[in-house]
C-alpha cells in the first residue's frame, strides 16, 4: 500500500528546505566575506613587497689606503663618519696617475669594507656585487688566492655606497 503525503508531512519538507536554504545563503555569503578579505590581504601585501623588492646597489671603491696596525673590522660593518674611518685606515698615496687616497663624502655616503687576515699569498677580492633594498643589503664577493709571497698582505676592498642605505642591515656572502 502507498502512503499519500500528509498536509503535516508536506509543511514538514516545506520548512526544512527553507531553513537549508536560508543556511545555504549564509554560507555562501560568508564564503564570499573569508575570499573578499583574502583578496584585500594579498593585494596589499604584494604592494609592501614592491616597495621591498631586491635592486643592483651601486658603488664605487676607495682607493690607495691600508688597514691601520693593530685594528680588526669585520666584512660589511658599515663605516659612517670622517672619525671611524680615520682610526681603521691609512691613506697610502703614491706618485703618479691614480696615486691620490678617494674622497669619501661621509654626508651622502658611507664605506662597506672588504677586510680579509693577513696573508703571504696573492690575493684577490673579485666578483662583487651589492643587491638589496633600504631594509637589507647584500654584499657578495668571491675571493681568489695565487702563489705565495715573500712578504705579508692585509688585503682589503672599501666600497663607497649611498648613505639611502646607510640603515640596512648587512648579509655577506662569500
């Protein structure tokens, strides 16, 4: 025998299907609210990155002076002002074309340098490059070791950079 729907059976469904509709639209438009502010999240983050994006850093490098006796500095310690770059380095002009120390304009510049232990090999400081941005900057070199010497050298390289960067936080790579 076959049961013929009841009107209280009928009102039943009726109601049940309104109540998940209404559930469904709350869903949805709670989806939508989640997927709108993901959205809003990634857009603004990805307008912090461009202002944070990694550049080429130029420089130039000083020039004909030498690591004053008995002083230590580390690869990358940012050397700021006229005073601290007088006690770390000595000028060692020499005659002829080229022989004149760099000026450096501590106002609108500041020195990276490239200190390397004492050694009786020839030694070169090559392949350097600055990248980064006004938060980080990175100082890649690569250093290349010949035959050995008579003499000790301290090799150094001093690389002059832009005081815009003058507050990033060094990273050397070597």
């Amino acid at each position: 025998m076959s049961r013929m729907p009841t009107l209280a059976t009928s009102t039943y469904e009726t109601n049940h299907f309104t109540t998940m509709k209404k559930q469904t639209k709350s869903i949805l438009c709670a989806a939508l609210a989640v997927l709108c502010m993901i959205t809003l999240t990634t857009a603004c983050t990805a307008s912090k990155q461009t202002n944070n994006d990694i550049e080429q850093i130029s420089y130039h490098e000083a020039r004909n002076f030498f690591l004053n006796q008995g002083q230590e500095l580390a690869v990358g310690q940012k050397i700021t002002n006229d005073k601290d770059f007088d006690r770390f380095f000595g000028l060692a002009a020499f005659m002829g074309k080229g022989g004149e120390p760099t000026r450096v304009d501590f106002a609108n510049e500041f020195v990276l340098p490239i200190v390397l232990p004492e050694t009786d090999c020839e030694t070169d400081i090559t392949a350097v490059s600055l990248s980064g941005n006004a938060s980080v900057i990175n100082l890649n070199y690569k250093v290349k070791v010949g035959e050995k010497r008579d003499f000790y050298i301290r090799p150094i390289m001093l690389l002059v950079v832009d005081k815009a960067y003058r507050d990033a936080q060094v990273v050397v790579n070597q």
